[in-house]
C-alpha cells in the first residue's frame, strides 16, 4: 500500500507504508496518515477557514524528530508545512496533501529565575509561557490570546500588553535552536550566525524550523492594573482624538488598545447594551508609576462610559481575558494597516464600518506600539516598523460558510478605504494567506536583506508554506 503525499513540484509522490512505517520507528513521536488515530486533532487549527487534509503528518517530540522530518521532506522532494500553534490566520501550518510537521506536543517551559532567562520549545502556548514566568514574577512579552503559538508570534515580531515597558517579544530573544533545510541544527544568537538571528526575529518561517527559544524575562506581576472601558460607539468620533493624545503622551508602563465592535454578553455589561455597538478601551498598567497612574485616570474620565471596570487583576489572567472572544471553530479573516496617527477621516471609516459589521462577532482593534520598540533601529531585526503606531486590524469572524463572501468583503472593503492613511507596512502576523504579494511592502527596506538570508539558508525554498520570500539564486 502507498499514500499520496503532494511534492514540490506540485504533482504526488508515492510513499509506500513500509517507508513510512521505518520513518516511524526512528521517530521519538510518530506519523499520523488519514483515517488514524490522531490525524485529525493534528490538522484543525484555531482558523475554521482552513480545513484541509495534509497527506502525512510526523507530531514531533523533540528536536531529533525535526530534522528527521526535514530530512525524509527534502530527501522525498515533499512540501512541508509547519504548525506549532496553529493559530496564524493564514492558515499556513496545514495544507491539502502536503508533508506536515506538527510541532504541538514540544510543549517545554523551563525558567531560570536567576538569570531571569526561559527556554522555550515550539509548541508551546502564550498560556504555557505565562503560567511558568508568572510563578517567579517575571514575563516576557507576549500577545493577547493565551492559546495562540509562542513559535508563529515569536517569528513574526510578537507585541502585547507590556510591549511598550519591554519590548517586542523578538527585542527579548536572546538565541534559537534552528533546523536548517539540509538538516542541520545550529544555534542563531547575537554573536552566532547572526544574519540568521536577524531575519527570524520578524521573517517568519522561511529560514528553518526553531527547536527552542531562550528569552529575557522581566519583573511584571502578579498583579497589575488592568480592565476595560466601555462606551457608546456614538461617542467615537469625541473619544478617538483624546485616547490618540493620551496613547502618545502615557508613560510606557501604560498601555491602552481601543475594540469597536457589538457589545457582547460580558457579565460587568448591563444586559440592554448586549449586541449594540460599544467602543471599548482596553488598558493595562504593567507597574505602578505616579505618571502611570495620572494617565490612566486621565482615561478614565473621559465622556460617559457605560461601565468601568479597571482594578487589580492576576497578570496571567489579563493575558487571557479575550480568549472568549477568540474560541477556536469560527472562520476568521483579517485585514490590516500600520497607522502612524489616526487622522479623522481614517477614524470616520472605522466607525461607520463598525456600524454595519456583518456578523455579531466581527471587530476592528486599534492596538498603539511605541515605548521601548520604538526606542530598537528599523533595521536592527527584520520587523522593520519601529516607529509609534498604530495597528489596525479588522478581525471579521463568523460561523456559517454562506457568510464568507459578505464578511470578506466587508473587512477588504474598510482596508481600501484606509489604505491612503497607512504606512504601507503590516504587522506580518495579521496578514491573511490572499496577499502574497504584499510581502515587499510589509517590510520595506528589509526586504532586501530578507532574501539574502533566505539564499543562505534555504535557497531551494524548502520552506515555502508560509509568507513566501522567495529566494533569488
């Protein structure tokens, strides 16, 4: 008997279960094929958009099992798709027919206290990291949904609540363990292969599969000053000029993220505002500071808001406050801009598109960087927008397949409109899997510099399922 597993020329390639069955006694972990045990908790992802069918899959256990799986993809002339979290909105960790390396199982979490330093394997969750540094009081900074992948956040840039005191989570990678297309495992740190160090703190994917992370950790917690806002959307267009002053002028250890969308059923929420559109600022002081403090009280006396509900919360748990709103099983697509300031023509087209969402689901967040990624050079790592902004993303989220033309529409229609007033480059991370050819613009003049490093490390794109950059030899 074979199984069909889709090479990189496109056509199938036949690999025989006695071939696979070798490849799964080398294995720490083992093969899933369709039909088995375990093949389908493999492929479903967080995107319900995405539901495919690769044609094998090896859940690897450790770093061996890595690049045995490059090895049996390169030596077979397979494509290899690679999932850690699952959680990217492209969906690029699954595809139909292809050689998947399933990464979910490598889960390790070791902190040192001490040194104030982690290491990390891939498969491990922004909730598994927390939960470990939150026991010494330390963080490193992560995202907002605790269930998405430490891998895909990391390699992207990765940016949350603590972001603008710390840094990006790739300003706080100290080294990485690398898989390399032939196979081999080297480490990719400040002083070793440091062209390599630059391009995965932001290139995404395309240079090797990570075994593990080292980060920097910082003390935060276990306690911070954190909670929403919430006011009529009738109100935006007086809120969004003074929340932009206040953003900009906030110490780092505040920061505030604005969400426009239906209210939904939060318990804090008087039940008669369920469903209607609210403007939300989301805030969180990471240390209490006298300025700190003064900036988020200035926050809070703005207009009339329906309910305040900032305090004292556990760190962890504001880590993951919005996971409720982001359940795996719904399709998902998003469109997104790097704002330098939030013009109010711009912030006239959010609000009136938040008024006409297409699902009940369906968001636009404005989540403000600046701080201390701000303070890192553009081309110190291969993120290149290191200016104060603001990042629009409008997350359109809904359940039924008949609704994937309106709510597409709806969220490519809004991007248009905004596009005059953006930076042109985009948080990688939120880019879904129809813009491939965005990939110049979203990083500038690192560009460039991107595919060298991809003609040094994987000239024959091995490692293509992803934000492609292409190689040039």
């Amino acid at each position: 008997m074979t199984i069909e597993v889709t090479a990189s020329n496109g056509n199938a390639v036949e690999i025989s279960t006695d071939t696979i069955e070798a490849l799964n006694m080398s294995l720490r972990g083992d093969v899933v094929t369709p039909g088995t045990p375990g093949y389908d908790e493999a492929r479903t992802i967080w995107n319900a958009m995405h539901d495919r069918q690769p044609g094998l899959v090896i859940r690897a256990l450790g770093a061996s099992d890595i690049q045995r799986a490059v090895n049996f993809a390169r030596d077979n002339g397979l494509l290899i798709s690679i999932r850690s979290g699952g959680h990217q909105i492209a969906g690029h960790a699954v595809r139909d027919g292809v050689l998947m390396l399933d990464l979910s199982n490598m889960k390790s979490v070791y902190v040192d206290p001490n040194s104030r330093r982690a290491r990390v394997e891939p498969g491990a969750t922004l909730g598994d990291v927390d939960k470990e540094t939150q026991v010494h009081g330390l963080a490193v900074p992560v995202g907002i949904n605790s269930t998405t992948g430490i891998a895909g956040l990391t390699l992207g840039g990765g940016f949350g609540w603590i972001t603008r005191k710390y840094g990006m989570t790739i300003d706080n990678l100290i080294s990485a363990d690398v898989v390399l297309a032939d196979g081999s495992m080297i480490r990719a740190s400040a002083d070793e292969n440091s062209d390599l160090f630059w391009a995965i703190r932001g290139g995404g994917g395309n240079f090797g599969v990570i075994s593990s992370f080292e980060f920097m950790l910082h003390p935060v917690g276990p306690e911070v000053t954190a909670g929403l806002i919430v006011h009529p959307l009738e109100a935006a267009a007086d809120l969004l000029p003074h929340y932009e002053r206040i953003a900009n002028t906030a110490p780092d250890e505040l920061t505030v993220w604005v969400v426009m969308r239906k209210a939904p059923p939060l318990p804090f929420l008087p039940p008669e505002w369920h469903g209607r559109d609210v403007l939300i600022f989301a805030a969180c002081l990471c240390e209490e500071t006298e300025e700190g403090r003064k900036s988020l009280t200035e926050l809070q006396a703005l207009g009339e808001p329906i309910v305040d509900v900032m305090g004292p919360n556990p760190f962890v748990g504001w880590e993951a406050a919005f996971d409720p709103l982001l359940t795996p099983g719904a399709r998902n697509y998003w469109k997104s801009h790097d704002l330098i300031s939030l013009p109010v023509n711009a912030t006239d087209l959010i609000i009136e598109a938040v008024r006409n969402t297409p699902s009940l689901d369906c968001e636009i967040f404005l989540a403000h960087l600046g701080g201390a990624m701000s303070q890192v050079e553009a081309g110190a790592t291969a993120y290149p927008q290191r200016n104060s902004h603001f990042i629009m993303n409008v997350h359109t989220r809904w359940h039924s397949p008949d609704d994937d033309d309106i709510c597409r529409t709806w969220a490519r229609t809004l991007f248009d409109d905004v596009s005059p007033f953006s930076a042109g480059t985009a948080y990688v991370n939120f880019v879904p899997d129809d813009e491939p050819e965005r990939m110049a613009d979203v990083y500038g003049t690192n560009y460039e510099k991107l595919i060298q490093a991809k003609n040094t490390y994987d000239p024959k794109n091995l490692f293509r399922i992803n934000h492609n950059i292409a190689p040039q030899v």
